[in-house]
C-alpha cells in the first residue's frame, strides 16, 4: 500500500512507525522541489538507537531520490 507525506520542514518526521515483529518498505522517494539543496537522512530509530541509511546526503534543488532496495527492519 502506497503512503504519500509532504514534508516541507526541517523537523525529524516519522515516515512509518517501528512496531513488533518485522517489515520492510519497499521503497521511498525523495524529491526535493525547493530552489535551494538540501540535506537529508534515512534512519531507523528504535528508541535507543538510530540505524542510518543515508546520512547527510546532498539532495540537490529541484531532483529526486529513490532508495529501492526494501528497507528491512
């Protein structure tokens, strides 16, 4: 099931939450439509740590991202 957010500020958003068990997401794209570059960080947060995917990457104006590679967790 597809699931779509807007995010247009800087805060930390919760995308899905971790529940029991496993998962995964199969994807997640990233767009960037802003004038300006961006930061951007992927993590899983399980309340003791944070598991990086992408860490600090450089979203450029006006490009997107597609991380494709079902994101177990």
């Amino acid at each position: 099931m597809a699931k779509y957010n807007n995010i247009v500020t800087a805060d930390t958003h919760t995308l899905t939450p971790l529940a029991s068990g496993f998962g995964s997401i199969s994807s997640i794209h990233i767009s960037n439509n802003d004038s300006d570059s961006t930061d951007i960080d992927v993590f899983l947060d399980t309340g003791t740590n944070q598991y990086y995917f992408v860490k600090e990457l450089n979203v450029p104006a006006n490009t997107s991202l597609v991380l494709d590679d079902s994101i177990p967790f």
